[in-house]
C-alpha cells in the first residue's frame, strides 16, 4: 500500500512537471501563425552595442512621449561574440561574412573565409529555395556590411568589383546610396543588361512588379545623408516598399535592413550624431514588428556587427561618488576605434526562441538556415 502510494505521487509530480514544461510551449506555438518563418528580416545596427541601444531609452523620441522605445517588445534576447578570424577586435567586413555565410575571416574580407576562398552566403542559399531578397543601407550600399550579404572579394575598399557582384548576384531588391561605384569610365551603369530597374531621385512604391524584375534605389552618389542633414525617413520608408515588393514571391523573403550610420557617429566620437541615428533604426524597427504583428510569418533579429566607440551612459562629474551627479546622464567614449564586447541579439516572432543565449555571431547564419533551408 505505502509503495503504491509512493508511485502514485511520482507519477503525479511528473504529470506537474510535464504539464508545467508544456503550458510555454504551447503557448509559443499559438501566439504566432507558423511554428517556422516564412521571411526574415534582419536588421543590423552598426556600432550598436549595449549602451547605443540603451540610449534610446533616455534620448530617444519615445522617451518625450512617455512610451518605451520599440526594442522593449522583444521577449527573446541573446548576445553575440563579434571578434573575427584573425583579430580580437572585429571591423565590419568579417562581421557582415561572419553573419552572411557562418565563416569567420580576417578583417577586411568580404564573402571569403581567412584563406580567401569564397564561401555561399544567406542570400544565395536561400535563392536557390525560391526566397527573394534585399538589401538597405543607410551608407552606400556597396558598404561592408550589406556587401557582405551578396559579394565575395578579399578587400572591402574594392567598391567597383564589389559593385559588380551586386549587379551579378541573387539581390532582387536595394536601396541606399553609392550609385557612383556603378558607373565605368564612361558613364555606363550595367543595371539594364542585368535587369534591374535603379530609381536615382526618390523613393516610391513599385507598382505591378514582374516575375523576375530586380528593383533598386541609389539616391546619393556616395553616402546617403545623416538625419541631421535631412535624410528624414528613408531607412523606414525603403523598408516598407522592400517588403511590399518582396512579398509578391511565392516562398518568403529575407531582407537586411542596415543603420549603417550609428557606426560613423561613434568612430567621430559625437553624442547627438549617435542619437539621432539611434532613434531613427529604433524607429524602423517599430515599423518592422508592426508589420511582423499582423503578418504573423516573419521573424524579425535585431544586432550589430560590433560595437563602435566604447559608448557608456555614465553619471555626470567626475570619478568621486560625492561629487557625481546621479541625476545627470553624461554619453561618452572611450576610443573612437571598434570594441570587442559582445552585441545584443533580438528574435521577434516565429522562431525566435532560438536565439536566446550567448554564442558567436557565426551561430546567426546557423540558426537561421536550420530554421529556413528545406532538409
């Protein structure tokens, strides 16, 4: 009798267990319409650590208007380790490879591991599955980090080749600046015989898009502007048409959205720069999980390649407790260089339970393919 009791309050706690183990997952399953995404869009704050995020929490638009900044939305939150193949301190180029195709390289390379040979990236797998796909920038889009999603050189300052791979690649859609790096010694751009269609003026929506037609926007010859020089809302806007455009395929689309500028403000050491670029990817994330709420198919990763700058939210004065003002939040920086510490990952939607953890950026590229890539 008193072992029958025994084994029946076993089973009963192993019955509580299970039951109090199932109840999440169920609920993970029910609260999205698909266990697995359709598309993804990843969006990639460069110089975006910890402290760059946090700051729209103090400076940001949002803050006024008394309503937290969109990044407190995300439920499943991870770190990633950023150093690249050869150095401790990575630059952009091996962070966007790393990313892109799963291979840590050497600081400069672009698309290629440490002994330069040419590794398949995110955006070619998932062409070959029937995916479309994008890039935007809000530098030029021949940048290190989108150029590490569609281009394989050994150099990143090599922006005519890396320019040529772009019109050569699996890119249906890109926004940006850098429409310089396009033309030959005569003026010729090569987006036609490639059939891509190039707005130079202004973003609009693309109407009635053909099976097989490549849409792009290159409104600067260089860099796109700062917000503080009037850029407005571009990073937003060519997100919103990008997913329209990219919508119309048949099997799900993956498009990286990059803040491309926070970077440029820490390497400048410039508070205000920071904090409008900031706000303004903080900004379109909100648009994305907007989007990503009604449509129920796409999951949303927010990271950074690095952080820039060693940005810290530091109290006021100096390094005396009793004479420092708690009141007062003081930005500043330590270097204008690149750190080593680690940068957030933020998983919006389905599958975004696998991104909890801390793992090197290399894991992004796996854990995305495991989740879009047919077995």
């Amino acid at each position: 009798m008193r072992t029958s009791k025994i084994n029946k309050g076993v089973m009963m706690a192993f019955m509580a267990i299970g039951l109090f183990l199932l109840v999440p997952l169920m609920g993970q399953v029910e609260s999205g319409k698909t266990k697995v995404p359709r598309n993804v869009i990843l969006m990639i704050g460069d110089g975006m650590g910890v402290s760059q995020l946090s700051a729209a929490y103090y400076f940001g638009e949002e803050k006024k208007k008394e309503q937290e900044p969109s990044f407190s939305r995300f439920s499943y939150i991870g770190l990633a380790r950023t150093s690249s193949g050869s150095e401790p301190v990575t630059q952009s180029p091996a962070a966007a490879t790393a990313i892109a195709t799963g291979y840590k390289t050497y600081n400069m390379a672009v698309g290629v591991d440490l002994d330069t040979v040419v590794r398949e990236n995110i955006v070619e797998l998932l062409s070959k599955q029937g995916f479309m796909t994008g890039v935007i920038a809000t530098s030029h889009i021949t940048d290190a980090t989108p150029a590490g999603f569609y281009a394989h050189q050994p150099e990143r300052y090599m922006q005519k080749e890396i320019a040529q791979d772009l019109l050569k690649s699996e890119i249906d859609f890109f926004a940006g600046g850098g429409f310089s790096y396009f033309l030959d010694t005569t003026g010729h751009n090569g987006f036609e015989e490639h059939g891509i269609q190039v707005d130079f003026s202004k973003l609009k929506k693309i109407r009635k898009p053909e099976p097989g037609e490549r849409y792009g926007f290159l409104l600067a010859a260089e860099r796109m502007p700062t917000m503080r020089e009037g850029r407005k809302d571009f990073l937003s806007k060519s997100t919103s048409i990008a997913v329209d455009f990219l919508s119309t395929g048949e099997s799900g689309y993956f498009l990286m959205v990059e803040g491309s500028q926070i970077d440029w403000a820490g390497h400048g050491n410039n508070v205000q720069y920071m904090i409008t670029e900031v706000n303004d990817f903080e900004q379109t994330v909100g648009h994305v999980l907007d989007y990503a709420d009604k449509n129920g198919e796409t999951l949303v990763i927010v990271t950074a390649d690095h952080e820039t700058g060693g940005f810290t939210l530091g109290a006021a004065g100096n390094n005396n407790d009793d004479t420092a003002d708690y009141t007062i939040i003081e930005p500043t920086f330590a270097t204008t260089n690149h750190s080593a510490a680690l940068v957030p990952v933020l998983a919006y939607g389905p599958g975004a339970e696998n991104f909890i953890g801390i793992y090197e950026n290399t894991e992004i590229f796996h854990k995305l393919v495991s989740l879009l890539i047919s077995k």
